[in-house]
C-alpha cells in the first residue's frame, strides 16, 4: 500500500475554519493536478474580509503565469459556487 506523508499547508492554516480549510485543500490539490512543481511549494491561510489566501511561488514567464491564473481561476469560482468559500491566488515569497 502506498504511503503518502503528511502535507504542510503552512504556518497560519490553522487559523481558519473547517470550511475553509477543506476549500483550500481542495483548491491545492488542483493546483498540484495541474502544477505539481508549484504545489510543492503553496500554502494557505486568513486573507482580508473571510477570503483564503493561496500562496504559491509564481513563475517567471508571462504565458504560464497567465495561464496559471486563468486555470484557478476557474477552481476558485467552482470552490466559491459548492461552498461559499473565497479563494484568492497570492504569489509566495519564493517565486521562480
């Protein structure tokens, strides 16, 4: 049976509530279906007025950076339709 070790969503992912969590779960594993070399660096937490903050290093060229938005984007719109839960793509600190 594969074993799969616990992920880290970050210092301050704690602090937000079940839904949120689960929608920033969600919102993360898409990414790492899609961009798995960005995943591995993403975190989440409290953003301003009950929005979640996705924190993922953004890469350096034009067109993929757009189509990352682009692409969650549409994940954050269907995890805020299913859920009411606000998700906001921010660039982390370690950008490539």
């Amino acid at each position: 049976m594969l074993e799969v070790a616990p992920r880290s969503y970050g210092t301050y992912f704690s602090e937000l509530s079940h839904p949120e969590r689960r929608a920033a779960i969600r919102f993360i594993d898409a990414l790492s279906q899609r961009y798995p070399d960005l995943a591995a660096g993403a975190t989440a937490g409290p953003g301003n007025e009950g929005t979640v903050y996705a924190y993922i290093p953004m890469p350096s060229e034009d067109e993929r950076n757009i189509e990352l938005h682009e692409t969650m984007a549409e994940v954050a719109l269907d995890i805020l339709l299913d859920t009411g839960v606000s998700i906001a793509l921010m660039p982390s600190v370690e950008s490539d």
